[in-house]
C-alpha cells in the first residue's frame, strides 16, 4: 500500500475581481509515496507545493481529481489520526506556551492528562526547546516557532508525516538538527514527506523526490538517477604547481581549464575521463598540494531557471 | 464530541488569557460607584434606578463581548494561519466552530454569571443600610425575578454570538460586527416594523415588512427587564417559548454558519 | 449539504412558527408595555441629552413612532386611546424645534374629534405656540392656531385675532388679513368656513392639505344639501299634511328632480317620521361639523 497517493490532483483558484479567471495552482499531479520513503517535494516558490499539502491536509479541496492517504481519502478522521502536518512558516496561539500547546493538540488526539504532559516534554526536548516552554507563544522567534511546529506535527507519533519547507527560519544548525530527526524518523518506519526549494536538503536526505514547476510535476524518481544532476567533471584546487607542470597537463588533455584563485593557488576544471584520481596522483608527484576536489553538476536552482525560462505559457485558463 | 468541549475550552482560556474578565470589575466598580452616587442625589426611586442600570449594563456588557469576540473566533484563527495546524489534527470543521461557539458562550455565562451575583450583593447591601427601602418601590430589591429577565439576555446574547460566528465564517471582523451590530438594533426596532406594516396604504408594502418582520430575528421579545423591575408578572411559560425561540434560531444560525465553514478553502 | 439546507428549512419554518406564538405570548404579557416602550424617556431633555449628536435623526425617529401611534389607535377596533400622542410629538419637537410638519400634522392630530383623532384643540393649540416660540416668524402656525380655534373650539373672535396675527408676519399669505376681517363680521359659518378651506385648499403646499381641503369642502356642500332638501320636505308636508315617504314622493311633487346624493355619489337618508335628512352611514363623509348655516 502506498502512503501517499494523488490521482490527477488539480486546484483552480479564481483570482480577479472585475475579471474573474481561474488560476492553476495544481495541474493534475499523480504521484505516489510508499511506506517508509522520504520523499522530497522540490520546486521554486509558487510550484505548487503548499497547495499540494494543502490539498492532501483537506484545508483547501480539489477542482478535480483525488488525493489518498494510507489507503483512505485525504481529511478522512481515522488518516488525520495517524499523521501529521507541520505548515510552511507556523503560528499558533500567542496567549499558551509551547508546553500547554502541545498538550491541548495531544487532547486532541484523546490522550490521557498525564499522557499529553509526557509527551509534550519529550517532543519539546527531542526540537531542542528548554526552559523556554514555559513562555507564551507570542514570544517565540521564527525559528523556535519552527521548532515547536515540528515537535506538534510528532505529537501522535504519526505514520506519515507531511513538513512544508521544515527547514525554512533556521540557523544551520537547526538545519543539521532538523536533518538529523527526520532521518530517525525514516528509522522508526515513519513515512516522511517534505516540500523544499532546496536541493542540498534533498541529497542527503531523500529516497525519492518529485520536482515541480509551475504547478505541473516535471520529473519524479531517485535524484541519483536524474540525469540532469548527473556529475559533469570535477573542480580540484591545488596549490605549488608551476605554469610549466600546469601547461603539460593542460596538453594531455588532462585539464581543461586552469583559473587562478590565488597566489600559487589554481582551480582547475578536469573532464569526467580520465578520472580524477589518476590525474590527482599525477600532480602531486609534481608538487603539488591538494586543497579541495568537487564535483560539476547542475544544482537544483539550474534546473528550475532551465524549467522555468523552458516552460512557457500562462498558468491563466482562457475562458471561452 | 469530545472535541467540541476541548475546543470550547480553549477558547475561554483564550479570553481569560486575553483579560476579557477584566469587564466583570469594570462592570462592579460601575455599579457600586453610581449606586453612591445615585444613593446621594434621589430618594426612593433608587432601587429602580439602580435595577434599570444593573440590567442595562448586564446586557451591554455581554453584547460587547458577542460581537467583539464572536467576530474573531474563526477569523483570527485563519489569519493567523493556527487554524493550519489545528484542523488537520482528528476533528471534523463543524466540531471546531461549534467548539468555538460553545467557548464563547461560557464566557458568556460566567461573566454575566459573575456580574449578576455582583448585581444582587449591591442589592442586597442596600438593604441592609436602608431596611425601609422596599416599601417604596414595587418590587423587593433583592427579586429573584430578575432572574428571567437576565435568563433571557443571555439566549439573546447567545443568538448574537451565533450570528457574529456566522457573519465571521465568511466575511472580515470589521464588516461581521457592522452586520451583527445591524441585526441587533434592527431586530430590537422589530416591532415597529410590525406596526409599521399595519399603517402603510401598500399591501406589497405590507407584506415586506411583515415577511421581514418574521425573518429578523426579534431581539425585542428577550426584553422583559423593564416588566420585572415594575414587578409586573412574567410568566415561565413566556420564558419558555422566548427560550425555545432562541434556541431554534440559534440552531438554524449555526448550521448556516457549519454549511458555509465546512466547504471553505483556507488559501 | 443537502441535508444541511434540509435542515435550515425545517429550523427556519420553526422560527417563524414560535415567533407568531411569541408575539401572542407578549401581547397578553403587559397590556401596557407598549406606553413605556413607545417613549422610552417621559423628558425631552433627558432624551436630547441623551440621543448625543443625533437628535434630528432621534426627532424623525419619535415622528414616525407618533405617526404610527395615531394611524395604529384610528385603525384598531378596541378602546381607542391617544393619551401618548402628546408626549411623542413634545419629544420629537423638542429634539427638534424646527420639524414643522410634526407641528402642523401634530395638531391636527390631537385636535381632531375622538374618535377620529385625540379631541385635544387645547393641546393642538399648547403644540403649535411650542413651535412659534422656536420660530417666532412661522405665520403658518399662527393660522393653524386660528383655525384651530376656528373650527374645533367654535370661537370666531380669537380664531379672526390668530388669523391677523399670522397675516401680519413677514411673507404671509395675502388672503389672511380679508379671512380674519370675515371671520369676524360674520362669526363661525358656512360661507367663512368655504372660504377658509378654499383658499387652504389653493395654497397648501402639502397634498394631505389639499385632500383634507377637498373632503371639508364636500361636507359643507353636503350640509347644505341637507338644509335644501329639509326645506323641500316641510314644504312637502305643508302641502301634503304628512311627510313624504321617500324620495319619489317629492319627485312626483315636483319639489326635487331626481333622488339627491351627496358630493361623494351616496344618495341622502330620508325619515319619514320625523323629516329629517341624514347622510347615508356609508358614506365617507361622516361624521358632519356642527356649523351653523350662513345668517
């Protein structure tokens, strides 16, 4: 069975006071996420990604098409009792603290008193907030907001879980914390979905991701096997090489650009063949000195300025 | 169910948290000063005076709060998008507005509750400063008959809250009590409208503000405060059908408001 | 969805069911909850004070309520009782003392008969001297207090004085000054009393003027109407020795041409008893002013 499941997903808005037209914020999306997975849900701001949560929270419903979570339809009470959704950029209510929050959301759920105390202790230690719990929410910056969306979106210890931009008004090391949960998790069996316009937040994390442009999926699978993000070459930064040693590699066709970066300091682009070990090896018995060796690829951001500028159209339906 | 009375909860935490209890001591030092006052200036008179002032205050006090609070009930949830991670959470959308509704409500009650209580111990400390005071008006200054009246500002004060959660599903706070103010003083102007229809030459006139005369809903006949402080009898069954009618068009408000709220998308 | 319309109806049809019962409920609760309910404050400065920055709107408030009351206690069946006509049109005047048609309405009002109207003139006259005191150059008002004294208080000598006192006023009508002079020569008759709703009739800038000019004009005709037609029924009898039957019998006589009817269409009422001429019941013309014919 599979965890998350959309069959067509489409939502209109319409937008225009004078001129009422509807606007495509979701273009028929079909995808599915199996039990376990965690799944990246990328694409530039306006994508279509926080409809789609929307749309599978039942807090906006489709034009058209169908939306299924573990096997029932999306807003069902049994699904909203087994997951959990942290919103793109949370607020709550200024007057409780974070403590008294999460205990009324676990009241919610039909937890024992003393059961919603344990749990929203855990919750709050395990997103990193201390003796800060105890203040009203009105006090809380962005990234504790954050955090405490976080700890409610766990609260029911969900099966699948649904985090739009989780990591949006954090420091890195929240980012790095943030990573770290989900990744415990994905160890726990939970099936974790996440919108980003992040890349890097994807690589590490993700089994699977979908990339979305313009309301429309573009392309759904491993990101390893994308062949957009595939590696290109290599960028090595070496330093203590001479122009002789450098002129010779660039002749062998072993380099194919040379930059300096500073004093005996250059980047060098090498091709993917031969590979860059080999080429590695060879300089340093030369004299050179390694300072770092990269990958060329696309990043995520390339290949929505591709899409974009790609992609043409308005996302306006004509009305006849 | 249970949700709704959790829900509920919350929001009268919410107003105690927001010091709307505060217009309780507000409402006491009101009373207690201008009894002195009132106790210094007339003779006689005063319990009815006092009684007069003490209902009045009762009720617009509680209508301060309807509509100031019922219009943001639901508004400032999807404002300030909280209502993003609360209706995702296992309730169905009528059970959170009837839990909003049922929250603001127990405000209502234990404010005016509270009030009333500090009504009848004003009352009560006059008399025992002036023992002779209840020969001269028609009714004891401690009447538990009052009570009727004040039962009957609050079905009222319930069906203004109702109709400001209605007007607040779908519309901006502002516009919400501009309408839910517009309805109470239309609804209260009801029985002119009645008369009105019986004077005007027109039968097309007639039957309007008849048809508008039933459909408003008719603040007026939750008024009995100024039969009780002249001690004139207020039957219960008059308290009964007033309440009957109150609860039934408190009923059909609520389930306009959960129709609305129910297909709402939240952008 | 369907079930919550369903719903609706069901609640919507209740609520107007136990509003009717309601209502029935109220009216048999306090008979006279409607007295202090129609006022609300018994004082006109309680209440001006009270209506803050808008007293007009408060003013035309109590008017209609006013205009309500009387149309209301005209129009009903029961025990007719206008003792709150007073106090509305004060308030309303008092809030504010430039609502001219409140004063002029409003004295018509309360000094017409009961049951018609309140059967006050005093009070017409107390209403309409509040409103020359706020607006001293009002000759309107003066004329209405003449005619106030003029036709319901039967007193030609104070009525012809009201009547040169509003002619003397900046802008008067020009015809008040002759009306007073015949007022006064020839006392409270038929032929002063046409020639005052005539020239109201000419001049009233208001159509209920013109209409109640019109209706007064056509009850005096049928007044002497009546007289003609008595005086055919004692020649009648002079001649006959007995009062005729009806109508035919004096057509026959050669006294009348055809049945009479008065200025509304309605034939007139014959007695054969006693010879007197009445207006049929029915008509809209009733009850006729006690004014003596022209001397």
């Amino acid at each position: 069975m599979d965890a998350i499941r959309t069959e067509a997903l489409t939502k209109h808005y319409t937008v225009g006071f004078w001129r009422p037209r509807p606007y495509v914020a979701l273009d028929g999306l079909t995808l599915q996420v199996q039990t376990g997975e965690v799944f990246g849900f990328l694409g530039p701001n306006g994508a279509g990604k926080t409809t789609t949560l929307k749309l599978l929270m039942q807090l906006i419903f489709p034009t058209s098409g169908r939306a299924d979570i573990l096997g029932k339809p999306a807003g069902d009470i049994d699904v909203k009792r087994r997951i959990g959704y942290l919103p793109e950029n949370p607020y709550f209510y200024d007057y409780l603290t974070a403590q008294e929050l999460l205990e009324y959301f676990a009241s919610l759920f039909g937890y024992s008193p003393a059961e919603r105390r344990t749990r929203a202790s855990r919750l709050l230690d395990e997103v990193g907030i201390g003796a800060e719990r105890r203040l009203q929410l009105r006090k809380f910056s962005k990234g504790m907001l954050q955090r405490v969306g976080i700890a409610q979106a766990l609260i029911n210890e969900p099966e699948v879980v649904f985090l739009d931009e989780p990591m949006s008004g954090l420091d890195p090391i929240g980012r790095r914390e943030i990573r770290e949960m989900i990744l415990r998790l994905r160890d726990r069996g939970c099936t974790v979905f996440f919108s980003s316009h992040v890349l890097a937040d994807a690589e590490t994390l993700c089994s699977r991701v979908a990339i979305m442009a313009k309301g429309r999926l573009v392309t759904a699978g491993a990101l390893s096997d994308m062949l957009a993000f595939q590696v290109r070459g290599w960028e090595l930064v070496v330093s203590g090489l001479t122009d002789a040693v450098l002129a010779a590699a660039k002749a062998r066709g072993d380099v194919m650009r040379v930059t300096m970066v500073g004093p005996a300091r250059h980047a060098l682009d090498l091709p993917l063949d031969p590979p860059p070990e080999k080429t590695l090896a060879a300089l340093i018995a030369q004299g050179a000195c390694l300072v770092s060796l990269t990958p060329i690829r696309d990043t995520l951001e390339d290949f929505f300025v591709q899409q974009v500028s790609g992609a043409g159209g308005s996302r306006f339906r004509e009305s006849a | 169910m249970k949700v709704i009375g959790l829900v509920a909860v919350n929001v009268f935490k919410e107003s105690v948290r927001d010091k709307v209890l505060y217009s309780i001591v507000a409402f006491a030092v009101m009373l207690m000063s201008t009894t002195y006052l009132i106790g210094q200036l007339t003779a006689g008179q005063d319990i009815k005076i006092i009684k007069d002032l003490g209902l009045a205050s009762i009720s617009i006090f509680g209508l301060l709060i309807a509509i100031f609070i019922g219009i943001g009930l639901v508004w400032k949830e999807v404002e300030k998008r909280s209502i993003y991670t609360l209706l995702p959470k296992p309730m169905r959308r009528q059970e959170f507005l009837l839990g909003k509704y049922f929250g603001l409500v127990l405000t209502l009650v234990i404010n005016i509750a509270v009030m009333t209580a500090a009504f009848y111990l004003v009352l009560a400390l006059m008399r025992l400063l002036e023992p002779g005071i209840d020969a001269v008006s028609a009714a004891p200054a401690t009447d538990a008959a009052m009570l009727k009246a004040i039962a009957l500002v609050v079905v009222e004060l319930m069906l203004v809250t109702a109709i400001a959660l209605f007007f607040s599903t779908f519309s901006s706070p502002f516009l919400s009590a501009l309408l839910t103010a517009g309805l109470w003083v239309a609804g209260h102007f009801n029985s002119d409208l009645r008369n009105f229809g019986a004077v005007v030459a027109s039968p097309t006139l007639a039957q309007l503000t008849r048809a508008m005369y039933y459909v408003l809903p008719n603040f007026s006949a939750f008024d009995v405060k100024s039969q009780v402080v002249h001690a004139q009898a207020v039957p219960a069954s008059y308290v009964a059908l007033t309440c009957a009618y109150g609860l039934t068009y408190i009923a059909l408000v609520l389930v306009g408001a959960a129709a609305i709220f129910a297909r709402r998308d939240f952008k | 969805m369907r079930a919550a319309i369903a719903a609706m109806v069901l609640l919507g049809v209740a609520v107007v069911g136990l509003q009717a019962l309601d209502d029935r409920a109220r009216a048999a609760l306090v008979p006279q909850e409607a007295a202090a309910d129609l006022l609300y404050v018994q004082s006109p400065d309680v209440l001006t004070r009270a209506s803050l920055s808008y007293t007009a709107l408060v003013a035309d408030l109590y008017w209609i309520r006013a205009v309500q009351y009387y149309g209301g206690m005209r129009l009903s069946n029961g025990e007719k009782k206008y003792d709150l006509l007073y106090p509305l049109l004060d308030l309303t005047t008092s809030l504010d003392p430039r609502f001219d048609i409140a004063y002029r309405f409003g004295a018509i009002f309360l000094a017409e008969d009961y049951p018609g109207g309140a059967g006050r003139p005093d009070l017409a006259i107390a209403l309409l001297q509040k409103g020359l005191r706020a607006q001293p150059g009002k000759w309107q008002f003066a004329e209405d207090v003449g005619f106030v004294h003029y036709w319901w208080l039967h007193d030609p000598t104070t009525a012809a004085d009201w009547f040169n006192r509003a002619g003397d006023m900046p802008g008067a009508a020009e015809w008040l000054k002759p009306l007073a002079a015949v007022t006064l020569a020839e006392g409270s008759n038929r032929e002063s009393s046409r020639r005052l709703w005539r020239e109201i009739g000419r001049t009233a800038e208001v159509e209920w003027f013109r209409r109640q000019a019109d209706f007064r004009l056509k009850q005096l005709d049928a007044m002497d109407g009546i007289d003609v037609l008595e005086r055919a029924v004692q020649m009648y009898r002079e001649r006959a020795g007995a009062y005729p039957a009806s109508w035919p019998d004096l057509i026959r006589a050669g006294l009348v041409r055809r049945i009479p009817a008065d200025p509304t269409g309605l034939p007139f009422r014959l007695d054969a008893s006693n010879g007197k001429v009445t207006l049929d019941p029915a008509s809209s013309l009733n009850p006729l002013p006690a004014i003596e014919q022209a001397r």
